[in-house]
C-alpha cells in the first residue's frame, strides 16, 4: 500500500446538503426547517440547554453529584501510628489528642499499613480484616 492509494472507507465522505434550490431538490420552499416558529426563522437562535422558558434540566438538578458528604466523617488510623502513641487504650478522643486524626472526625478506621510490635488495647474502632490479626498478633485487645 502507498500514500496515495489510501482512500476514506465507504460512506465515510458525502456531499453537504443544499438546501433552498428548488421543488425538485426535496429541500426547497422551507429548506427542511418546516413552518413557522423560531427554529424556522434567519436568527433564530436559543443557547443550549433553553427550554421555552421551563426551568431547564440542568437546573432542576441538584449540584451535590455523586460525592458522599460523609466521606470525610471516618478517618484511616496505620498500625504504625498505633505504634507511635504513648497511650496502651486506643480510642478515638486518644487519637484526636495525639493529632492522629482530624478533631472533626466522627469515627476511625484501622488499615494494615506498617507494623504493629506491641500490645495495644483498641476500643470503639473499626478494623479492617488485616489489621485485625495483626493487632491480636501482637498480643493486643479489641473492644467493640
């Protein structure tokens, strides 16, 4: 195959419309704009998205998305943070006093990241699965 022998496919290229030339043309008289109405006219022009007037969809919907407004509400707690606290009993105002998590935090989760070596007693916390063994693991206690 050569440049010059390269083609568009089938369909792909067609000659533009002309309309307004004529009753035998199919596209004469009102040029297959119909009868009447501001579509019809030289002009007559409504930005996207306008409904007559109507309220139009993009407005009549909420802005809010798909974002959860709780998302920040639990914060992830490492094992290696737990490490870190001077404290034994881990709960969530004693790692909002050590700066772990946010003060604005409603609840905390623990995830397995890093190393946990020794002891701790966790209440009011919610673990993931990993974290779980590695906590009793190290010969750590879980309250609910």
């Amino acid at each position: 195959m050569e440049l010059n022998q390269i083609k568009p496919g089938a369909g792909a290229k067609h000659y533009k419309r002309r309309v307004g030339r004529g009753i035998g043309s199919g596209l004469g008289k009102t040029a297959g704009r119909g009868h009447k109405g501001q579509k019809s006219r030289a002009g007559g022009f409504h930005k996207v998205g306008f409904e007559g007037g109507q309220m139009p969809l993009q407005r009549r919907l909420p802005k809010r998305g798909f974002v959860s407004l709780t998302r920040n509400d639990t914060a992830q707690v490492r094992l290696s943070d737990l490490e870190k606290m001077p404290v034994d009993t881990i709960d969530l105002l004693a790692l909002k006093q050590a700066g772990v998590v946010a003060a604005t935090a409603l609840g905390a989760k623990v995830i397995l990241a890093g190393e946990l070596t020794r002891a701790v007693k966790l209440q009011g916390l919610l673990l993931t699965k990993g974290a779980r063994a590695a906590v009793e693991a190290a010969g750590g206690s879980i309250a609910e």
